[in-house]
C-alpha cells in the first residue's frame, strides 16, 4: 500500500511538471490558430486540474497502480487530441509524443507503450476527422520558445525521478543483503553469510601464514528448558547466550547461530591458548544464566586451523568433532581437535 502511494506520487509530480511545460507548447500554437473557448478550457484543465483529478481517482481505487495505467492511457489519448488541434505543428506534436512515449517506457516498459499508443492515435485520428483534419506543419520563432522548457525541465525531472528509484532500490537491496547475514533472532552473522567469512579466512591465513581457530558451541540440555519453560523460554536463551557471545569476543572475531542451539565462533589470527582462553571466558559466564529452574551451560570445541585441513568444510567439522567429544565426555567443558585430526581425550 505504501509503495503504491509512492507511486502514484511519484506520477502525478511527473505529469504536473509534464503537462504544465508541455501547455506552453500548445497554448503557442492555440494563440497562432486563434482557437476558440473550448479549445483553451481543456487545456488548461488538462494542464492543470487533471493531474490532481487522476491522483485522486488512483488513491482511492482498490487497485491503485491499475487506475493509474488507465491514467496513463488518458494521458496518450489527450496526447493524440492535441496534436490533431495543433493541425500536426510539428516540433511541440513531436515533443508531446516522445515525452508521452517516455512515461509509458519508464513506468511499464514497452509493454504498456504498446497497449496506449492505440489509444493516442485513435484519438488523434477522431479529433482530425471532427475538426477538419487541417495540417499546419510549420513551427514559428514563438512556437520553438515556447517548447523550451518543455525541452528543458521534462527531461531533468524525469531523469531525477529515475535517479532517486534506482538509488531506493540499491539502498534496498543493501537492507535486504544486511538482513540476510543476520540471525533473526540472535542478531548475530547467519550461517551462510559466517561461511563465507570462514572460506576468506582460511584464504587468508594460508596466504600470509598467520594462525585462526574456531569454536563450535552448544547450550547444554536446551530441549530440557523448551519442555520446562516452552519455547519462548528456550528463545530468551539463546538470545542472552548471544549477547554473552559478543561481548566474551575480540572484535576481531565474529559469532553466528549455525543451528538451533549450536553456535559457532571465527577466531582470525588466534592459536590454541588465546582460543582456549576465549572459549573458558564463555563457559564461565554462560553459568550464570538460568532458565525456568535449569542452571545453563555450554560445550565447547575448538579447531585450531592446521595444514591437513584441507578445506573449510574440514575445518568446521573438526570443530563439530571437538564439540561432539566434549559433549560426550559430560558437557559443561571444552574440547580441542589436536593437530594431527585426532581429539585429545579429557584428563
């Protein structure tokens, strides 16, 4: 609904400006032919009421953008009529046509020019036929001045319109990419977007040979708290475990919700102790939370990024290995994956 809004604001700007240059045009080959009353009363209302009129009959429509292509088929029929009044005056016939012809372009593509132009034409051919179809083709000095703004203003606005869509659409589209690499309900990185990072740091750390480790990590008997305290209970975990999260890490390090109740931990430029050391920073403070009677806790893997690890696949599932022993060996603990793949067994 608020697109459409913006829409037909964005229409009825352009028409306002369109019609009230192009009126110049038509007004100086009406003061030429000495035209009658009539004549000059739908100009001037087509100029300078009827954008406001078709705003207010697409507003108030049910299907918005649909009233406003029918306004837009108007706008190519009185097109037509004018043309045929101005008996084919070529330079303001031909600007009314392109100018025309430019909306239906920029609002619906060529599809939508095909299906009005009929109708300008249509319209066009009746208005000659009832007014004698008299062609005065030339354009006087006062003719060519009046088209001036036309020429002028239609163009830039047009162009300034299609300049502040595309730069919506790019801020849009950066929003939408944000939203992507954020867990809903954590706010930490998601999985895919935490994947991409982990492929650029293992390029990087075997490029310049520096040190990166990981953390795969598991809240501890969470389906105990959703059963106890139901799942909003199991939500306020796993968000508090994600604020603990961010400020146990360097900033340096980033932290994503990989699944459910398993998070993960990219830790560039750190070796075994400095991970070791982050990781029992978590641990300890994630005791402190409790949930519906169940005092909470965390098991730990670690994967120090080694040689043998030929991939970031292998990388994350030495991680998930790590993680697996220390929740085998009773939870509450960390585990490293020791160098040559095979994990270190608890004292």
């Amino acid at each position: 609904m608020a697109d459409d809004i913006r829409f037909l604001k964005r229409i009825r700007r352009l028409r306002a400006w369109g019609l009230g240059a192009g009126f110049l045009c038509v007004a100086a080959v009406f003061f030429e032919l000495h035209a009658g009353p009539v004549p000059w009363l739908l100009a001037i209302c087509h100029a300078f009421v009827w954008p406001h009129v078709a705003y207010a009959i697409a507003s108030n429509h049910a299907r918005k953008r649909f009233a406003e292509y029918i306004n837009l088929g108007v706008d190519s029929a009185m097109g037509g009529v004018w043309v045929a009044l101005m008996q084919f005056n070529l330079l303001p016939s031909l600007l009314l046509v392109s100018m025309l012809s430019a909306d239906k372009l920029n609002v619906g593509g060529w599809r939508l020019l095909a299906r009005t132009l009929p109708a300008q034409v249509m319209a066009c051919a009746f208005t000659a036929a009832v007014t004698g179809f008299h062609v005065q083709m030339h354009s006087s000095e006062l003719v060519i001045i009046a088209c001036a703004p036309l020429l002028l203003i239609y163009p830039s606005a047009t162009s300034f319109a299609a300049h502040s869509l595309a730069r919506r659409v790019v801020q849009q589209n950066a929003t939408l990419r944000e939203i992507g690499r954020r867990d809903a309900l954590t706010g930490l990185a998601s999985r895919s977007y935490w994947s991409e990072l982990a492929y650029a740091q293992l390029r990087t750390a075997r490029s310049r040979g520096q040190d990166a480790a990981m953390l795969m990590l598991d809240v501890d008997h969470f389906k105990s708290i959703n059963d106890l305290g139901g799942h909003a209970a199991g939500d306020q975990v796993l968000r508090q475990f994600a604020g603990l999260l961010r400020r146990s890490i360097r900033s340096t390090d980033t932290a994503a919700r990989f699944a459910g109740d398993e998070f993960v931990v990219l830790l560039p430029g750190a070796n075994a102790a400095v991970a070791a050391d982050i990781a029992e920073l978590i641990r300890q403070r994630m005791a402190g939370i409790r949930s519906s009677g169940v005092e909470c806790s965390v098991s730990i893997g670690i994967a120090v990024l080694e040689d043998w690890m030929s991939s970031a696949e292998s990388w994350i599932d030495a991680a998930d290995q790590a993680l697996y022993a220390a929740k085998v060996h009773g939870r509450n603990r960390i585990m490293p994956y020791d160098h040559q793949g095979r994990l270190v067994e608890p004292a």
